[in-house]
C-alpha cells in the first residue's frame, strides 16, 4: 500500500473492529469506533473501551452522566433507559454527551437499533408529554 484513501481507512477500521472482538469477550469491555483523520501517509483512529455491566447494559460515558448532569439540561435522572415516540419512530434515552450544546441526549431507535443525538427541550417536551397520567373524574 502506498496511499490512504476514505475507503482504504474505513476498511482498515473495520478490520481492527472485527479483531476486537476476541479482547472484548476476554475482558468484559465493548469497542466502538468513535472516527479519527487520515492523510495520504497515516491514519489517527477512535476507539473506546466500555466496561459491560449487569444485564448486557455497555456503560458508557455518556450513560454514566445522565443521572448526574440530567437536571442542569431540563431532564429527569430517571429517564435514562425509557422510551419516547418521535415521528414514526420510538428512541430510548441512552445518555448524556454534556460536551455537546445542541444535541446533548443519545437515544437509540428501538426498530434500527442505529443511536440518534436530540436536543435537550425536545426530549424533555415528549417525555413529559408522554409520561403524564391522565386523571379521571
């Protein structure tokens, strides 16, 4: 090989991903390719490291924050794991990237299993409107 190209790097990222596998059985963890750069010479690669928690649950950063950082963005600590509808479409509330303004809250689509970022007032303002329990007369 003398060059990198995208596809040449996203092939290699897959690869080392695949490879992975074996050390993430071994020592309890999961990886996630979280993207790098690349030039024509070299490549600099993503890859974090989760421990698996009880009931198969990947502890990530962002998961770990959600309780602690939920209430300075508009949301409850008990929201993470439960589910909203949005569109189409139902997401469950997956964690917290307190790095990002805009669309700080992780959510997974339940049908594509693929994670979605929203904005903070647009999870709370389904929650909330989804949670309420309508009172009888």
């Amino acid at each position: 090989m003398k060059t990198l190209d995208r596809n040449t790097v996203k092939t290699i990222s897959e690869d080392i991903m695949e490879a992975l596998k074996a050390v993430s059985l071994k020592h309890g963890v999961q990886f996630s390719y979280k993207g790098g750069t690349f030039s024509t010479t070299s490549a600099k690669l993503r890859i974090e490291a989760a421990v698996v928690g009880d009931g198969g649950v990947v502890i990530t950063s962002e998961r770990r924050d959600f309780p602690v950082y939920a209430k300075m963005f508009g949301l409850q600590p008990e929201w993470l794991d439960k589910t909203f509808v949005h569109g189409n479409a139902s997401y469950t509330i997956t964690g917290l990237s307190t790095r990002k303004r805009t669309n700080p809250v992780n959510c997974r689509n339940e049908r594509t299993g693929k994670t979605y970022v929203f904005p903070a007032n647009t999870v709370a303002a389904l929650m909330n409107s989804q949670t309420k329990i309508p009172t009888t007369a």
